[in-house]
C-alpha cells in the first residue's frame, strides 16, 4: 500500500475510535493515523462505567481498549484532552481548541453521544449525576459506596438500561434507591409492557422503589445539597443525590457545523451515513452512537448507541476509508447485567414495529427467550440467562422467513431448525 504520506484523522477517543486507529494498521496502512479525543483518559469501553467497575467488581485499567504504550507502538499520534472546533471540509483540516490545524486525507467522526439533561430547578445541585464518562464512573463509584455505609437514598429519574444497571450497583452497596419512570413499566419503549413487568419485579425483589407514572419536576436542596425530588403527580421523595438517567443525545455539532447530512429524529438522529459508514463527504465518514446509518439487512436508517456497534463499527468504517468494500449489516446487539440477570439482545424491534411477541422458557424463574415478530418475522430476540444462542437467534432474524410461533416457543424444537 503506497499510503506513507496519506494522514487519517480520528475525532473521537471511544472504542469506535481505538478500534478503527487498531484496524488501520492491521490492514497495513502505513500513513499517519491521529486520534483526537477530548477526555484526558486513553479511549476506554463504557459498559464498565453501569457494570462491574462502578459495582466494585472490576479495576479501572480495565475499561480501556488498549494499554496506553500501543499507542506509540503502533504509531497512533494521541491528542488527548482536546476538542475539535471545526472541520473545514474546502482545504481538508481540522481545527482543535488550542489552535492547532491537522490536515487529512480521511476523516472519521466517532464522536459518540452525551446525555440528555434535565431541565428543572435544581440541577446545579452538587448530588446531580449523570454516567457517560470514565470520570462520571470515577465519582459515582464514590457515591454509591458511600450511600450504602450511611443508608443514604438515591432517585434515578429513567427506568432505561442505565438507569437499571445503576439500580443494581447501588443496591450491591446497600442504597436505597427510587427510580422515577414516566412510563408505565422500565424499557416501555425498547422491551414492551409485557416484558417490563419483569424488570419491575426483579428490582422490586431486590428492594427497589418505583414512581411510575410521572417526571421530575424540581430538585431541592440545602447549601449545595441535595434534600429531595418533587414530580409533577405533586409527590416528593427524599434524596441524598440523583441520577440522570433519561437518554443520550447524539453529538452532531461538529458535523453539522461543517454543513454533513443529518438524519432527521425519527431516525434517532446523528450523522447520515451510506452502509460503509460514510457521510455525504466522500472523504469523511462516521461510526459508533453518531452514527445513523443505512443498514442493508433491515432496510432502514437507525442509530445504535450499544457497544457492539462501536466495537464493530470502527474497524468497519477504517476498512471503508482504505478503500475496500464494506457494507456494514452487523445485526445490532447488546447485553445487560442485573443482580443475578443476564441477558443479550439481538435485533431491532423499537415499538410499534411488531406485532406478536413469544416467550421460549420460563419466565417465572427468569429463563427464557423472548422474541418479537411482525407477519411471523423474527425482528429481535432477546436471551435471558439463557446463554450460547445468539447466533442462532441471529441468523433467524437474518433470514427474514416466517416462522410458526408454536414451534419457536416451544423449548424442544431447536433454534437452528427453525432457519428453514
């Protein structure tokens, strides 16, 4: 490859990006590759940040993609601690905050989804969280530790995957916990009413509180401190701090400002991209939570924030910028730990998309198979401590044939027979 002299640039210091910096030099380029991330830590995986680092299970060199000395092994130029300001798409550059201008051949913007705040009184309160971040983790961690010796209280506001996840920490350390969810179940929107109900009896089991039905209406609070919550059912409960758990959002301002497509926010919104993950610029391409991409398999534009799409998606959008052919139909997946729950879910099902929905197991005891359909299409399954199944529970959504319902609940009949 006479590639010396060609420099791809990496905006993002995620997986997606270390990934795609990691797959660059695997396929042999031998320009230079820069990656820019604006957190002074090296590119890190985020599922520890809900999971086992912030339960005390796991140590914080854990989190990171790759030991901070590949870097200069594998010739990645790092500038840490920096943001780019702008993309000027005419002389091809980037433009960091203190000034300094980097030219590329190549661009990738992996950079990735923040989240969504809360817009009430008393979020300027020093017990108001959020988890996105490594450093988010770092106190949290802290928190949750701390409120379990003092038996302190903590109110999450969103019953989504974070919020759970962070339930089941804080309860490891002995916390009391209430989570506020305006739905009617957790995960209304991404599991369904049915499967919901096992969520709520899971925490419910384990000792958590649930206010459903209602927002957060104000924090209060006393010389910086948090004192209690208020909805707007006119209930108040009692905090010692509280998590913002309600979504991401993601950051397409860079974009944006240098004039790419977006997608529009039926889509989930972020960068536009084609199935080998470039953006209307022919020399920029995009990866990971900003990513909203064509994807082939399911004839659709979504956006997916799940580890999987990052992990994947940055060797995928590094193999496209060097030329080859891709096109990324990776069927989405993620996984989640509760308690003693663990659980993968593969497929796109977001509701109002299916029509019948199918248990394989037992759901009494939390062991089963859940799949969603629409015309007796398999769209999504989701295994819960069932394990060893997702390729076959892929590959039935990958072969978009109908399947009979009887013999997809029934535990006898296996999986792989059902393909036709």
């Amino acid at each position: 490859m006479v590639d010396g002299h060609r420099t791809f640039v990496i905006v993002g210091g995620g997986l997606a990006g270390a990934k795609a910096a990691e797959t660059l030099r695997a396929e042999g380029f031998t320009g230079r590759v820069i990656l820019v991330g604006d957190e002074r830590d090296h590119p890190y995986e985020r599922p520890p940040l809900s999971k086992g680092y912030l339960q005390g299970k796991e140590d914080r060199e854990s989190v990171f993609v790759h030991e901070p000395s590949w870097y200069a092994q594998a010739d990645v130029e790092l500038h840490l601690g920096q943001t780019v300001v702008a993309v000027d798409r005419d002389t091809k550059s980037v433009r960091l905050g203190d000034g300094t201008v980097i030219h590329y051949d190549k661009l990738l913007l992996a950079t990735g989804a923040e989240p969504r705040r809360l817009d009430i009184p008393g979020t300027g309160l020093a017990g108001v969280h959020h988890l996105r971040r490594l450093a988010h983790a770092d106190r949290l961690r802290q928190v949750l530790a701390a409120l379990g010796r003092d038996n302190g209280r903590l109110v999450i506001a969103g019953a989504g995957w974070i919020g759970l996840e962070v339930a089941a920490a804080a309860r490891g350390y002995g916390a009391e916990v209430t989570i506020i969810e305006p739905e009617p179940t957790p995960l209304h929107q991404i599991i369904g009413p049915e499967l919901g109900q096992i969520f709520t009896e899971l925490h419910q089991d384990h000792g958590v509180r649930f206010h459903f039905g209602a927002r957060l209406t104000e924090i209060t609070g006393q010389d910086g401190m948090v004192l209690a919550v208020r909805t707007d059912d006119g209930e108040e409960h009692p905090a010692h701090h509280v998590l913002a758990a309600i979504g991401a959002a993601p950051r397409t301002a860079l974009a944006e400002a240098a004039g790419l497509a977006l997608a529009d926010r039926s889509h989930g919104g972020g960068i536009a991209v084609d199935a080998t993950l470039r953006t209307s610029d022919p020399d920029i391409h995009a990866a990971g939570d900003v990513a909203a991409a064509h994807h082939p398999l399911l004839g659709s534009r979504l956006r997916v924030e799940h580890w999987a799409n990052a992990l994947n998606g940055g060797p995928a959008a590094a193999r496209s910028m060097l030329g080859q052919d891709v096109s990324y139909d990776r069927v989405p997946y993620f996984f989640s730990d509760q308690y003693d729950l663990g659980l993968e879910y593969s497929g796109w099902a977001p509701a109002g998309s299916y029509d019948q929905v199918v248990l394989r197991g037992d759901a009494g005891k939390r062991e089963f198979i859940a799949f969603w359909l629409k015309d007796r299409r398999v769209l999504a399954g989701m295994n819960v401590n069932v394990w060893d199944v997702t390729d076959p529970v892929q590959a039935l959504i990958r072969a978009g044939s109908p399947v009979d319902p009887d013999a997809l609940c029934d535990p006898s009949v296996p999986l792989e027979s059902l393909t036709g």
